[in-house]
C-alpha cells in the first residue's frame, strides 16, 4: 500500500533532450502513483517536477540552502536543509529507487551514494561507470523515459519485497 | 501564493491533551492550506499529522532513520534524512514557524534551533525558558489548539513580509 | 588508553567572566590530557580553545560554514561542516560530555541535543533548566572551571564504563 | 601560515598495493605538515592515519556513525558525525584538496562532491572519469605515492592562492 519513492536526478541546467526525458519521467511516475523526489532547484530537477505535478502527481524537492525560495515553482513540497552539497545524500536515502538524467558531478555523487547504499540506478544519457574496463555496469541504461520508470518500478518492486 | 509551512514539533510519547491539541492543531493547519512538518515518528508528530491529512492538509515527516517504514502511516511524504537528530535542524529549517506541544529533550533542542534561526516559536504547555529570571520570554505562549494556530500563521505572515 | 573528548559549549560573544571561565576550562582539560571540542567560532568557543592549545593540548573546532578561515586561530584542527546549524549535533555527538558556559539559543540547542543523546551536561552560569517547577535539574551545576572540569573528567569516566 | 588540508579517501577493504600508497602518503603529509583527513575507518582510510601519525603528522577521522568507537586506532583526532554516508560531504569540505586512491562507491561520491567542490583531485588508480569518450579527465593521475602528494600541495597551493 505504501508508495514507491523514485529519486529523478541531473544536472541544474540541461539540454533540450533532457529536459523533454525528466518532464516526460515525471509524468509517468505520477500515472504510476510514485512519489518523485529530487533536489528541487532547476533543469532536470525543475522539468521532472513540472511533468509529475501537472499530471497530478507528488513532487518533493530536497533543496541545499537555508530557505525554500530557490525551490521549483512545479514543487508540491519543498525541504529547505541548509546542508549544501550534503544534501545529496538525503534525496538518495528517501528514495527507493534512483533515474538519473544526463547529469555533472552532483549527479555523479547522487549515482554513487545510490550504488553505496545498494539502491538501484537506472541512467538515461548519464555518466558511464565501470572502475575497471572488464567491470560489469552497475547501472541500468534505459532507452527512453518510458523505459526508464519502467524499469524503476520494477527494481523498486523487487528491492523492497526483499527488506 | 505560497504556502505557509509550520512545523509542530514535540515528543514522540505524549499525553492525551498533548495529542487532542496536537491533533487539532494539524486540522486547523490544514483548514487553513498550511503546510504541516514534522518528525515524522509518533506521539505528538503522529497525531498532528492525522489532524491535518485526515482534514485533506498535507503532513510532511522527516526521519532521523535511514529509511521510511518508522514514519506514521499518516503523513503525506515522508523522507528519510539519515541524520539521527541532526535532523531536527531541517524540520525548523524547513519551517516559517514552529508550535511545541509539550516536548522532550529533543522538543528543546528543535525551540532553541528555531529561536537561534530567528523564526517564531509558539508554545502550547511546553518548556518554560529564560536565561535569566528577568528575560523575556522568547515564546508565544497559546492558550488552545485554535489559539496556538493563529497566532502561527499571524507570526509566519509577519515574518515572511519582511524577507 | 583512549581519550576523553569534552565538548566546551557557549557564545560566540560572551562576557568577560566568560571568556575567562572557557579559557580555564580549555587548560584544565589540556593539563587531563582530554581533546577539547567546539563550535570553533568565537567567544567561549575561541576562549576555551586558546587555554587548552597553550597549555599543549589539542582543540577541535567543528564549523558550520563551508570554509575553515573563520575558525578560531587557537584550534588545533578545523572541521568544515557545511551544515549551518545543523553541525551543533556534530560537537555534541563527538563528544564524551558537554560544558556549557553562559551561552544564547545555540548553546541550548547543544544542551538539549546532548540530554537528548543521554550524555552529561555540566553548567557555568548557564541556562535554567525545568521543563515543570518539580523538575529534577538535568544539568551538573558547577562553581568554578576546576569544579565543571573535575565533574564533566568523573561523568565521562562513569558514562564510558558502561558503554 | 595555516595548514594545509588533504583529504585522502579510499575503500575501507583495499589491496596491499592500495594500502602500501595509502600509508606511504600519509607519512609524506606528515612530513610535509599537511593535516590528513580521512573517512576513519578500514582500508586505506586506516593506512594513511597509521603512515602520518607514525611519522609524527595529525590524522583526522570523520566517521558515519555515532561513536568513536569504530576509528583507526592511528587517528590523531576522531569525530564521530552520526550522519552516515552524509558524512561524504564533510570530509571533502573540511580538504584543500583530496587524494583518491583505488575506491569503491564511497570514494566516487566523495571524488564527484569535491570536484562539484570545485576542489582539485589527485587519483591513485582510482575511478576513471569522462562524461563523454571525449570529455577532459578532471582528475591529475599520478603514477606514484609521492607525485601524488607533490600534486596535491601544489594544487592546494594554487587554489587558496586564488581565495
């Protein structure tokens, strides 16, 4: 009965194509009843959240500074932390499941964290990650924003029969 | 436009009054389109969230865990910090003005967090505090549930004008 | 064989009784061989700092901005939390037990998270604290630096032996 | 005339190659009278506390949890955060520069949060880094212990020139 929590992660300013994926994510999360989560300020934060709130869905934006201003206007809730870069680590923690988008070095620390603490990572156009050429991907590389949260609640659902 | 977003804070075992004014005062919060936060566990946190999510209001927990499953099934996000009591910082931070019901030790540590950020602190039979015997108290001190309530959304509209 | 970590708590503007009290306490606890915590700043945080590095012994200062230059020169080591308040849970969690002298909100935030995290508090000249009149005090109140040195070393001691 | 901070970050289980750097850099620090930063814990977080603090240098541990407890006993000073992988953040605010060597997740998040830092990074063997095939490394891979730290002092200095 308890909802399924999916982080949607990328970079503060992102290109055409990501931002049409996070709005596209965002959309299908709220058809799905997931509740999207993410670090509230702009690009594929701001494009997830607009997608997932006009089709009525829960957006909750987890924001570094001090006060709830920065925040995306497409946000139904807004954590204003204060903790900066540490921040990261409570968007990974809430969620469930993680779909990153593009994405810089915050993203790549949101994958990491993810990857640490044994949640699922599913990528569109991200980071690639192997530590040695003979690594296996510890990411899953969805073909499309359908493909994507498809697979999120997938690994969601499977995650958390096991807990 | 935005919303007003109070946080009720107080211990997570509560007497009967502490949680019918708890409870009372997440209806009224919700009755009048505020945001509810909170620390998400139980006690006063649970009954304030059932209040308001029960009046169609939003409740948001946020966890000292590492993950969801402690928080009352009542609120409406729940987000799990990681951060034992320092997150008792993000619910005050996240907040336009505190109401203590009662409270704890931890209760304590959340007024002096909210006073030190400079943000307004209602009490309802809560802590007592004075530096000294001639201090001003730095609390407003509400006589109901009702009381408590619009003196919160008074002090947080005051205080946001001047941001 | 491991040591005592005394956290040294108050304002970053205090008195000049203060001021003097933290810097005694800050020698006492170098002359025990105890490291000293702080917030890192000024006031009683520079002050105990200062008496202890003098006297040779070493002084943390856990800051809450996101650069070390404001940090007291008399620190041994200085943190850089990047937590803003939130860090206050840091100094008290680091350590063994707390003195609190005089000190504002953020002090008593600090007092009340310690409580919180069963760690004993001893008091200079600082806050009242009785959440009813029949309240048992939960601070140790001590008369004089020697005396909230010789009492924070024997709860340490005590509070250690049965972990 | 203030030091210089280095953090030097790695998988709490390494290789003895991995140590045998890690200890090796932390006795060059030491001799260079940098202060080591580190995660305090196993691994090469462990040998480069015991390679500075045996020669004569200061080793700082930030651990996740909530007591000292679990710090390398070759720890000049351990702060226990108890806020779990959040923990990440602060070791690389508190750094000038950081060092990484071999790795798991931890250690990419904390290479991702302090180049998002803007915080120069020496690699040891340790993640490869390109957004793209044909994306600029962002990390300076040295081919031993003391390039590693020869780097990470000039970066440093270079970096807090420009403060």
């Amino acid at each position: 009965m308890s909802e399924t929590y999916v982080a949607v992660i990328g970079a503060g300013e992102a290109s055409t194509a990501e931002m049409a994926d996070a709005e596209e994510v965002g959309r299908l999360l709220a058809d799905a009843g997931a509740v999207l989560v993410c670090g509230g300020l702009g690009g594929v934060m701001h494009a997830a959240a607009r997608g997932c709130t006009r089709a009525g869905g829960t957006a909750v934006g987890i924001l570094p500074g001090d006060d709830r201003s920065p925040g995306s206007p497409h946000l139904s809730v807004t954590i204003s932390t204060g903790l900066g870069e540490a921040r990261n680590a409570i968007v990974v923690r809430t969620a469930d499941v993680v779909i990153a988008i593009g994405g810089e070095f915050g993203t790549l620390s949101e994958i990491a964290l993810a990857l640490r603490m044994n949640k699922p990572v599913v990528g569109l156009s991200t980071w690639p990650l192997a530590r040695t050429p003979s690594s296996l991907d510890p990411i899953f590389r969805a073909t499309s924003a359908a493909d994507a949260v498809a697979e999120a609640l997938r690994a969601a659902r499977t995650t958390r029969r096991h807990d």
